[in-house]
C-alpha cells in the first residue's frame, strides 16, 4: 500500500497498472494484505475478506488519479457541473474499476492461484440501491461519462442506508425486506468527517431594520449535521477521477446528555434516532403524512448540504458571485431537488447579503432543470402547511419568486387571469400547495425533456405555458447510456467479437459502431454471433435456475420485460399475450408457437397496490403455464426477482426480444430499449419515448413497430374510448380475459384478480391496452416468423447494434455540455494545451 502512495507521486494509469499488476501478481503482498487486514491468518481468510482486500488495493489506484484530479489546475471555459440527484444507480463497482484499470485478467490469474474465481467474489459486492430506475441509473450513467470525458463534475445525493427495498417473493406476492448494502462497510467511499454542514428546519422567521436595509433572519431553527461520504467515478478515456458525495445525517449535539442525566435515557436516544432516521430508506412511503414528511426533509437536508458545498468551494476559488453562472452549473434532476433554487437564494440574499435582483440573475443562470416524466401524479406539489412547519423562509422566498415572476408575465401577457393561475408556483384550488416543477423553470436557465417526442410533449401540454411565453427554455437531450458498463461490462464476448472485426476505434467512439453493419451480411461472423447470444442465454439459464428453480431452454426466444413494475408499462398487455398464446395451445389453434421463455422482473412501489397485485398475477400465469403438460414447456414465464443492475447486466445481453410496450405519451424515454439493442435484441415497442429515434437509427424494418401513435391515442380518448368494443371484437383478447376473470390462475381464490380485470374493463383501461392488444398480438406473430428464420433474425440484430452508436452516454453529455451548460469540451482534448486557472483543491 504504502509503495503505491507513496511520495503523492502523480501515477499514470498505465504505471499505476503496472504497479497494481506488480502487486496483485505478487502472492505474497496480497497475502499479506489481507493477514493485515483481517488480523487473522490466511487460511481463515472468508472471501468477503478477498473482496475487501482486492477492493482496497484497487481503491488505492483510484484514490492516486482521485487526489490528482482535484490538483491538476481545470482549463478555463471549463465549467463544473453539479449534478442533484436523489437517486444514483451506479452498480457494483469493482470489475469496473478493475477493467478501467486493465488489471481484471491479473487479478483473475491471482485469485486463480489461491483457488478462486472472480466471478464468484465479485457476485459478493453489494449493489447500492440508491435508487428506483431509470432515472437513478440515468444519474450514474452520466457521471461516468462525465469524467470519461474529463470533465469536472460533483454527483450529490443521499448515503441512504437501507436505499431501495429488496424485493422478496412469498407465494408470488413481493415483500419487501430492508436492503442493509452497507453490511459489510462500503469498501469504494472516503468519508469526510471533517466536510459536515448544518442543515436547519423549523424555527420562525424575524424581520430587522426597516425599509432598503431590512433583513430576514431564520431563528430558533433545529439543526442536523450532514457529513459528506465520497465515493469515486473513474473516467475511462481520461484521467479524471470524479466525485460521487452522498451526505449522511448527524445529530448537531451528539445527544443530549442533560436529559440523559436526568434520567430521560429513551428520549435522548430517540432524538438522536430521529435524525438519523432521514437517510435509513430511499422513497419512505408516502401514504402517510409522516411519509410524504420525511420525503420532503429529505429533499431539503441533501439540497441544503449541497449548495452549502458548492458555494464555499466556488468562494474559495472566487471573488465575486457574478462570476457563479460562468464557472458551474446546478443540473437538477427532476423536480426533487428542486428547493436547491431556494436555498440557494435564501444563501446569497440572507446570508451573503446580495440584492434580491443580483441573486435572482446568479441563481436563474446557474441552475438547469431536467425533467423525467409528465405524469401528474409524479410532477410535485408539496404543501404549504408542510413549509410553514418546516421551512418557513423558503415559503417566503418562493412567495416573493413567485410575486415577481407573475409580475412579469402579466406584463408580458396583460389582462390574462387564467394564465396567471395556470403557471403560478403556487396551486391555489383546494389545499395551497407549490408546484416544484414550475419553481424548477422559473428557476432555471434551461430545462430539458428527455426524448424528442418527451419534450415535445412538454412544450406541447405539461408545460405549454412556459414554452409560449420561454420560447427557447425548453430543449431536448434524448438519454444516453455508457457503453463501459452495458457492453465491455456486461457483454464481454460480444466486445470480442466486435473487435476482431471492426477494430478498436468504436471503443472510444462509439459512432464507429457503424462498420460492423456490412458483417452482418457475412454468414461466419451471422454464426458467431449467435454463439455469443448462446452464451449469454447459458449463463443467464444458471441464474434463472439457482433463483427461480426453473429449467429454461436455450433455443427458446428469450423474450424480455424488465423495468420498473407499472401499469404504464403494461407489463399487463404482456400478460394477456402469454395467455392467449396459452390459450392457443388449449385449443390446439394453429399456427404452433415459437417455444418462447418470457422474462419479467422488476420492482413494484411498496405502496401501489395494483402494481403488487400484477407481480402476484405473473406469478400465478407462470404457476399455471410453466407446469401445465399440454404446453410441454413450449412457453416458459420467468420472474427473476430483486431487479438491479447486477441482474440487469445478466439479463440483458441473453435477450432475444426486448418489450418496449408503454402506453404511448407516458414513458419520457426509456433506456433499457437502448441497452438491450446495444446487447442485439430486437425491439417490440410502441412509438414512445426513445423507442422512435431508436428506429430511426435500426431503420424501421429492423424495429417491430405497433399500436396507437400518439395523435391517435388522443383522438381515441377525445371522442370516448371503449374498451368493451376491443373486448368483443378480439376473441382472443376476450378468451384472454375470460380465463383470468375466471380464476383459471388462481383457483383456490377465484376473485383475486378481479381488481385487474376491473381497471380494465369498467374502469376504462386508462393506458389503452385493449386499444392496442390486436396490434401487438399482430406484431407478435411477425416476430415468431422471424425467429424462425435464425440467419435474417441475426442479421437484423447485428444491425441493431450496429446503429446504436449514437445513445451512448457520451454523446448525450457532448449534447448537455452544448445546448444547456455551453462548455466547451473540445479544450479538454489533451492535444490542446489548456490556459489554467483554480484547481479543485478546496475540496
Ligand atoms: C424516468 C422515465 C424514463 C426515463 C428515466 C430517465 C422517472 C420519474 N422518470 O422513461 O420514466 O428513461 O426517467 O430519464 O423515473
């Protein structure tokens, strides 16, 4: 260890690689580092402690780039980005780190010789989730292209310590079970004891002075410590290390021993308790009051220790504030963060003493907003009970944004009333109540959708107000994944068997993809595709059969669902498919199909009861139709459970077909589509989200397209949808329903699903799955003719992945930096000597 620190002499990555292969080469010096570690011998060594040890020598290589990252002087133009978010996905960390190293065949070849395999330690990583899907995973994605890029940037979050549930399944029913990732101590994050920061609720507001020199003072506040843990993000291409900082809460005074003294042992205790309580769990559900309270304390406590951070780091590098908007952006990832932009002018104007106009300016063009969905029951409102409790001087200060953001339309717009009610940030019908959406535009330099038809769905609707009166406010940045994780990562046969084709440039560019297309005309290279494919299904059976006890058959078309568990993404219409083709087989309706494995996983909200009683319903279609002997195994209905990016990356490189199904308008983008066409699966999907640039990139006979566009789902639900005329005009849709109605798969409880036949039918299928149930059984039977015919179903994968160069994370930062952050990152090429300026040191 010592030797690798030693001197903080600045390593390249290739000599700290030799140094680390040196070491790990070496059996001895890991021998003796885990003996020094553990403090017991060798033998007794458990391959937890192989883990830590290996993580710790790995950690150390990273540390050296981590601690140069924050010295070497940043080019000036170069701005930094701060990205708020309160989810962050970014899976296990080791094999990445160990491939971004180049040291995960020596590591391989080392625990080899003491009779391990890698593969078998990495499995014990936990996988930190700080988050629910996409939007947590998007988080982490662009990180790693951030630094992958070389561009300065802070991820800020919650160390939550349970973070998401983990799923469990009970007689097909999810429980959830804590999550505690943090049982073996986090072996990647540095905490910061020192980096702590005063977080305050409550308290009352008081005016002082009078008139110009008035001032408001937050008084007689609680107040809870954030301390900072660091976690760091390897840039791959680049030598920049950067920072993921997750803040934990901490009582200001460690407990109160007075009432401890005086006997009040259970109340000093449970004060305590109670603030640390903030971070136990991502998303406490919000059925309760004190649910939706803690979320809202949540929200606060991260937003406030972050600003705080970034704002004494730019002073100490900075003279004057004005300079703020020039040097780094706030990127706001959906609306949770969005009482940064109030906390952040509550700093500059009641505590750094600016006039409100300067403040305003600073903030407005230093923060940039995303959003991610525009579902209604998604886009936040928090009321203003809840501020005049907990945050009574941010009430005030959005009052007065508010105030004079109204002024401004009004004189923009005269005499408009409902316009004023409409965009106001404060809701004003029944109980008042703040919109954080359009706090977070009036907030906001920038905001961004994050596909096309996504963001032209909110200039459109959601937010016609404000793209009327901002024309140019709101732009598109469609989503992007990194390729590091998702192919090199997840699909290391596949990254072979590219290379020996087109070479290595597509490494570092992914738009080079695009050679591979005129291979796929090629029969040899066609075959050894396949045989990756085969591969990948292999190893995913092995999963399949140690978690879910099932036998799954290779040749089968490995059909794939996973995401989040929502009515939107109709995991149901999936459902109706399997069990009419069941039904098909019953009946003994030609054609026979295509023997089929369907892959479902993914979480349900703890507290959406229709999203748990679907997990339950796939669980019983499986019971029935994995064992029934008329079916002989010809279709197979997987649910692998507790959904993460572990499995994720195990899932998706062994699919055949990826379902892309949502009700169309509602999924803002999706980015398994992209990672599962990247991974040469074929798409089924509505035109939503991402999916339609995705065929624009494959081509259209490439993508299995169905179902209603967007123009025609509004039609249908303007002039009065019906389900019941899809019900009786597709007898197969109504045999589908009829035997789920009928208690077919739940026979010792005929009723349960009738909630779901309920929504349905007579509670008017708000996500139109009727409307397009003959579509897609349509488009079904094309993808069965297809699979049929191996050699033009390979052809038309390898194109998929050849066309897919263009969602890689990369790219959708170049965009970010372009349209919204306007930075340069043409000058952190290193063929240009860069003008210096502060370096990160603060940190
Ligand atoms: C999700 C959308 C996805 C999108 C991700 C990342 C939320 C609120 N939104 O379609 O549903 O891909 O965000 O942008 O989780």
């Amino acid at each position: 260890m010592a030797t690798l620190i030693r001197d903080r002499k600045i390593l390249t990555v290739d000599a700290a690689a030799q140094t680390m292969r040196t070491m790990l080469g070496e059996a001895v010096s890991l021998e003796r580092y885990i003996r020094s570690l553990t403090g017991r011998p060798l033998e007794a060594a458990t391959q937890q402690d192989w883990l830590a040890a290996i993580a710790a020598l790995v950690r150390a290589q990273i540390a050296e780039r981590w601690a140069t990252s924050a010295e070497v002087p940043r080019p000036i133009g170069v701005k930094r980005i701060c990205y708020l978010s309160m989810e962050f996905l970014p899976g296990r960390l080791l094999v990445h780190a160990l491939q971004n190293l180049g040291l995960h065949e020596s590591c391989r070849e080392t625990l080899f010789r003491h009779g391990l395999d890698l593969e078998t330690i990495v499995e014990l990583e936990a996988d930190p989730a700080l988050g629910n899907g996409g939007l947590g995973r998007l988080a982490a994605c662009l990180l790693e292209s951030m630094a992958n890029l070389g561009l300065p940037a802070y991820g800020y979050g919650i160390r939550y310590d349970c973070g998401l549930f983990a799923q469990h399944i009970e007689d097909g029913w999810q429980v959830e079970r804590p999550d505690p990732w943090l049982r073996h101590g986090n072996p990647w994050e540095i905490p910061r004891r020192e980096l702590a920061y005063p977080v305050k609720f409550r308290g009352r507001v008081v005016e002082q002075g009078s008139g110009g020199r008035s001032r408001r003072d937050w008084v007689e506040t609680e107040e809870i410590l954030a301390t900072a843990y660091d976690m760091p993000v390897p840039g791959h291409q680049s030598e920049r290390v950067n920072t993921l900082r997750l803040w934990s809460p901490r009582a200001a005074h460690e407990f109160n021993l007075r009432s401890f003294n005086d006997g009040d042992h259970d109340g000093a205790f449970s004060r305590r308790n109670a603030i640390e309580s903030l971070s136990q769990v991502l998303y406490p559900s919000d059925a309760t009051p004190a649910g939706r309270e803690l979320r809202f304390k949540q929200e606060f406590f991260f937003v406030s220790a972050s600003v705080q951070d970034i704002l004494r780091r730019f002073q100490h590098a900075h003279a004057s504030f004005d300079q703020l908007p020039d040097k780094l952006v706030v990127q706001i990832n959906d609306t949770h963060p969005s009482l940064a932009i109030a906390e952040f002018m509550r700093l500059l104007v009641d505590v750094h003493r600016l006039e409100w106009e300067r403040a305003w300016s600073i903030t407005r063009r230093t923060f940039a907003y995303t959003n991610h969905t525009l579902m209604p029951e998604a886009l936040e409102v928090w009321p203003v009970r809840l501020f005049e409790t907990l945050l009574p001087r941010h009430l005030q200060l959005i009052y007065e944004i508010n105030d004079r953001f109204l002024r401004e339309v009004a004189r923009r717009r005269p005499g408009d009333g409902a316009l004023l009610r409409r965009i106001s940030l404060v809701d004003e019908e029944g109980e008042r109540r703040i919109r954080m959406a359009h706090l977070a535009i009036a907030g906001s330099q920038a905001v961004n959708g994050v596909s096309k038809i996504h963001t032209h769905l909110m200039k459109e609707t959601t937010f016609a107000d404000f793209a009327a009166l901002y024309p140019d406010k709101i732009v598109n940045v469609t989503n992007g994944i990194t390729f590091r994780r998702w192919l090199h990562e997840a699909n290391p046969a596949l990254v072979a068997l590219v290379r020996s084709r087109i070479g290595d440039r597509w490494l570092t560019d992914p738009d080079h993809l695009a050679a591979l297309a005129p291979h796929a005309e090629d029969a040899a290279f066609r075959a050894a595709f396949r045989a990756v494919k085969h591969g990948n299904k292999a190893r995913l059976a092995e999963v399949v059969a140690r978690e879910c006890g099932i036998e799954v058959e290779f040749d089968s078309l490995f059909d794939v669902h996973v995401k989040r568990i929502h009515e939107y993404k109709r995991q149901l219409l999936k459902l109706l498919h399997v069990t009419a083709l069941y039904d098909r087989i019953r009946n003994s309706v030609s054609p026979e199909p295509t023997p089929r494995t369907v892959i479902f996983a993914g979480k349900a909200a703890p507290g959406y009861t229709m999203a748990k009683l679907i997990v339950k319903l796939i669980h019983d279609v499986a019971e029935v139709v994995n064992n029934d002997p008329v079916v002989g195994g010809r279709i197979k209905v997987i649910f692998i459970p507790d959904y993460n990016v572990s499995k994720a990356q195990k899932i998706i490189p062994a699919a055949d077909l990826s379902e892309q199904i949502s009700t169309v308008g509602h999924e803002a983008s999706g980015t398994g589509n992209m990672k599962l066409a990247l991974n040469g699966a074929l798409t089924i999907g509505t035109l939503d989200g991402a999916n339609i640039e995705i065929r624009e990139a494959v081509g259209a006979e490439n993508f299995f397209a169905f179902g209603l566009s967007a123009g025609e789902a509004a039609r249908l639900r303007a002039t009065g949808y019906d389900p019941w005329k899809h019900y009786h005009g597709d007898a197969e849709l109504k045999g589908a329903l009829d035997l789920i109605a009928s208690g077919h798969f739940s026979p010792s409880q005929p009723d349960l699903f009738k909630p779901v036949v309920d929504a349905l039918t007579k509670g008017g299928d708000p996500y139109l799955v009727f409307a397009d149930f003959t579509s897609y059984l349509r488009c079904q039977e094309k993808v069965e003719t297809l699979y049929r015919c191996p050699e033009e179903w390979t052809r038309r994968a390898i194109l998929n992945v050849a066309a897919v160069g263009g969602f890689s994370s990369d790219h959708a930062v170049r965009n970010y930096a372009e349209q919204i952050w306007k930075a340069d990152l043409s000058i952190l090429a290193p063929s240009e000597p860069p003008q210096l300026m502060a370096t990160d040191a603060a940190d």
